[in-house]
C-alpha cells in the first residue's frame, strides 16, 4: 500500500497547469463507470468476488500501463486511518461512499493525480480523468484511451442494446458523467446565481457544490454535470455540456463587467477585503476561508495582485481543507485549532513563507 | 481670518508627540470656562456687548502673547462655511454650540493647536489645554499659565464664596472640566466596559464617546471627566480624577493580558482583521474605520506591526473624519464618495504612499 504522505508530496498537474479559460472555469472531469461480464455488483459480490475483481483490475492497469502503473498509487482504503481517507475525499479522488466500504476495494491513482480508478466502488470500476481549466474534449480523449487500455484486457458486462451495464440505472448506457468545474462569483453577487442553475436544470443538467452537494455553494464554486447517459453518445453529451458551459461562462463574465461598471469600488472592496482576511486573520473557518479565496481568485483575474497567482490559489483551496490541515500538522486537530492553523497557512503563503 | 487650510497644514504637537501611557491614555484635556465681571453671560448679551467680549479676549491674548499670539490662529467662526466650522468640531478645538451661534464668537488657537479660547460659548471664555498621553498636572501648569496671563488683562466674574461665576451652575466654582480620552479595547473585548463605566458614574465623574456623546463607544476611546467643580480645589479635582484614571489603566492592561491568555489567536485575528480592513478595502464607513483604527493601534501597542506607528494611527484618526476627508478631496462628498475617499486614504496611508 502506497502511503498518502507520498501522494500529498507528488505534484499534482492540475493544479500546476495553466487551462483553457482557467479564470472560469477550474477544472473539467469525466468519469465511466465499467463492470465486468459475469460478476455481481460490488452491493451483491462475496467478499471473495471483491477481492478477485480488484486484482484484476489492477493486474490490467499494471499490464497495460495504464495510469501510469506499476509507477502509480495503489490505496487499499478499508485498511487505512480515517484522516488518510478523508485525504483521498478532499483530492476528489475517492467518494465517501466508497471509502466507508469494509471491504475489498483498491484505488489506483496516476503519480499527478489527473487519472483514477475507485475499485468496486458502486460499479466495478469508476474511472476518472480530471484536467485544468475547461476542455472537455481534451479529457475525454484521456479517458477514451485509458478506458482502451483496460478494456483490452478485461471484458466488460455490455448490451448492445443498452450499452454498458451498471448497478444504479441512471449510469446505464455510456455509464459517463462529464463534468466542469466553474467559479461564479458575478452570477452570485449580482444575484442571477439563482436563475441560472434553474436554467441549467431545465435543461437536464445538474448543479452542485465543490464537496458534490446540491444546495452548497461556498467559495462561489459550481459544478454543472450531465444527468442522463442513455439514448446519446458521449460526444453528444459532451457537446451539449459544453455549449451550455460556454454560455454559463459568457453570462459569468457580463456580470462581472456589469458589477465593475456600476459598483466598481463595491466588487474592489470585496476583493481588497478577501485578501486582507487570508494575508492578516489568525483564526479562519473552512466556509470563511473558501470565500475570502474565491475573492482573491477574482482579484487574480483582474489583475490587482502582483504576487499572487492561480496556482497559488488552488493550492490553497486544497490544503485549507480539515483532513490536509491536521495530515499537515501531524496530528488531530479541535475545529479552534484547524481555524487557527488554517488562518496561519493563508498568512505565510500569502506572505511569501 | 485665518484660512482653515493654514491650520490643517500646520504641525499638530497633540498627534506627534508621545505621552506618558500613551498605549492606552490619548491624551489629557483641561478647559477652564471664565466671564467677565459686568458682564452678561453670551446667552443675554446683545450684539454690541458680544463684540466688545471679543475685542477684549482678543487684545488681551495679543498683548499677554498668550497662546503665542499675534502668531495664533484667530477665527470667527460665523462668518465662516459649514465645513470649515466643521474642521474645528473633528479637531476638538470648538463644541457644536458653539459653532452654531449665529454672531459674537471668536476661536483663537495655539499655532500647534495645544491651548485654544473660545470667546462667547456659553460662557465668555472656554480655554482648553491639551496634552498627549496621561499628564494631568503638566496640562494644568499649562492651562493655569494661559489662565494667569489672560487674568492679568482682564477682570474675572469672581465671588470670594463661590469662585469664579459661569453661565450654567454645574460650572461654578473652579470652571473647571478635566478629562483623558483613553483607549480600552481590553475593557470592551471581555465585556467588563459596562461595569467599569458605572463604577466611574458612581464617583461622580462623566464617561462620554469620543465626538462627546454618552454612549457612543466608536473605536473603543472613551472621555473619563470630572463633574463637579464646586467644593473641592482644582488639584483635589484633578487628584480624584487621576487615581481613578490609574486604575482603568490597570484594569485596560490586566483585560489585555487575560485576553492574550486565553485566547490569544482571538485577539491576534481582531487586530489582524483591522489591519487587512485598513490596508485593502475600497469602502470604509467611519464607524468601521475607527473600530479597525482601535484594532490597529492595540497591534502597534503589541509591536505587532514594524511599519506603523502611534503617530500614523492618530492623524488617521483624525483625517478619516467626515469634513476632513472632504476638505481633503476640495468638495463636498456623498456618503458613499466619503466611504471610498476614506477606504483610499487609508489603503495609502498603510501602504507607505
């Protein structure tokens, strides 16, 4: 089992990268869920099945080369600490569901984190590839190939008719759920944040938060994903996603623009005072600290700090969350001792430390 | 006339020099009200008797070269624009009574603007003396010097019984009003500024805000002064007065340092937070400012800044001032301009410009 220490000191490409329309749009993700031909669903297998599907994915990963194995992560989370776990959860690499199983599940991670596999997760295999900024099409030729690589090697259940088979019926067919990531601090201080979503979902798309709840928008961040992955192909979810996300960046930046021209000393105040919180406070709650980064993202857009960039940024928004605070510290931390840590974090990164 | 402009622009001793506990006592005030014999108080004067009051003081302060006239600012403040007249209120140097009245008054100020004297407030002569930090007896040499010089050109209203007559009876006897504004951030943070300003109320002596209205607490400054002037000899007044003093000031440090041991990063945070607000917003209301202003000067009393001094933060105090920030900017501002201008003065002022 690979160690989560080593994971957290391996740099990481989607942070570091520069991405297409990276001031709005912070990341784009898909991921398939796979099962394999004449296996039961991780809910209805034998811990034995569990154990033998996460050998054979691995062996496909590892023969393939797939992930970058045997040079990739392989975590074996029913055996790790719960703060290690939670770690995999807040790098978006694992879901919570599938760390609270018991047993028999793996997962296989790319060294750079843009690639990997939950074993046995609801599915068989939840395979997901993630990159910077807003390129969909980019991701999705990643996972097309990765996808590839296994599928040679471990044959998938599939109906002609349906497509691939999945335990939860909403995945069936491309068993694809494409995803971007965008930061919406116009739409939500002029106040179309609302109209917006409900516009998104008339159109069968889904919203949600960055922890992947629905109601959630701390930081100003909003995830638009595809709901239904049957009776299209994925490049036609693809295109449909994008051509919505395209618009959902234009009305981002008009209201920016409009903020800036009716109220620019209101949306610079804002901005100025999300930074002088995270540069001078010494006691930061999660919630705070998002949306005081979600103002300096915004700065960083517009150009107001010299010594502040988005890479910086993201950075932050990673290790200001619980589990990487108190791995960090090396030791459990009291919800007082996690803000006074993580207002200390955003001081000395901001000041240069 | 002097110009308003000659005095803004003029060194103000008060904001530049330190003064005795100058951590938390702003400075020492005395103002001593006089009349003259045969005279009728301002209120049942005419006109003519007014102006010749005027005349009076003005010769005698000339030729005593008392408040270092001729080389003294002298003002009628009648004849000047509301936001002039305004100025003199922000700098302490005229009560709004004062400034209201509509003929017959006279300002003369102290080049360093230590020892003013109005002529014609409610009493004929209100002449006040102040000082940095916590010095009392230093500000009543001064102030008695003023008062001797003054007294040797012109006859006082004076009963051998009760002292010297005024215009209200709650000033009869010395004329006396002593006070220290000072700065109890500590008291106001643990909750105990209730307590200790009933105490004081109960000794008999006044605890106003800072623009000299009873319960307004802006920017945690707060006047302590006595309230009777009869029956006790000017030292014993100011004796009372500076051992009560004394004992705020312990009770100030001792909140601090309870404050510090108890929750230090709390602490820190409050004076952090003021800093990054002073340093980094666009719109500032006064009220806020002076809060952050309180934050900031207990960091600079902590060293816990290297770029800021007491001095900065005093004539801050003093510049963000409604009237100020508008002579400043050569025009009469919205509120809303007033917020911005003060938000700018400040990000400039912290950032070295």
């Amino acid at each position: 089992m690979d160690s989560i220490d080593k994971l957290m000191r391996s740099p990481v490409s989607f942070l570091a990268d520069a991405g297409p329309d990276e001031d709005i749009a912070i990341s784009s993700r898909i991921r398939l869920a796979r099962n394999l031909a004449g296996r039961p669903f991780p809910d209805a297998a034998s811990d034995e099945v569990l154990h033998e599907i996460c050998d054979k994915v691995g062996a496909a990963a590892s023969e393939s080369g797939a992930l970058g194995c045997p040079g990739c992560f392989s975590f074996v989370p029913e055996l790790m600490g719960e703060l290690d776990r939670e770690i995999l959860f807040e790098r978006r690499l694992a879901s919570r569901d599938f760390l609270n199983r018991k047993c028999g599940t793996r997962l296989l991670v790319r060294s750079d984190e843009s690639s990997s596999i939950m074993v046995n997760e609801e599915d068989h295999l939840r395979m997901q590839t993630l990159k910077p900024g807003f390129q969909l099409k980019a991701v999705w030729e990643a996972i097309n190939q990765l996808d590839d690589e296994l599928s040679n090697r471990l044959e998938y259940a599939f109906d002609e008719k349906l497509g691939y088979l999945t335990s939860c019926p909403t995945n069936v067919g491309t068993g694809m759920r494409a995803s971007v990531m965008l930061h919406l601090p116009g739409l939500v201080l002029s106040g179309l944040i609302g109209a917006t979503i409900q516009g998104v979902n008339k159109l069968n798309l889904a919203v949600r938060g960055i922890s992947g709840e629905g109601s959630d928008n701390r930081g100003n961040l909003f995830q638009i994903s595809n709901q239904s992955t049957l009776g299209q192909s994925e490049m036609q979810i693809i295109d449909r996603l994008e051509s919505v996300i395209v618009q959902i960046i234009e009305h981002e930046k008009l209201s920016r623009r409009k903020l800036l021209e009716r109220d620019k000393y209101g949306f610079f105040d804002w901005v100025g005072r999300s930074y002088g919180i995270l540069r001078y406070s010494y006691k930061l709650t999660g919630e705070e600290a998002l949306n005081a980064l979600s103002g300096l993202r915004t700065g960083v857009d517009l150009h107001m700090f010299t010594k502040v960039n988005v890479r910086m940024v993201n950075e932050l928004f990673r290790s200001i969350a619980p589990a990487h605070l108190q791995k960090q510290a090396g030791r459990e931390l009291s919800p007082v001792e996690r803000d006074i840590t993580r207002a200390t974090l955003c001081r000395e990164k901001l000041a240069g430390r």
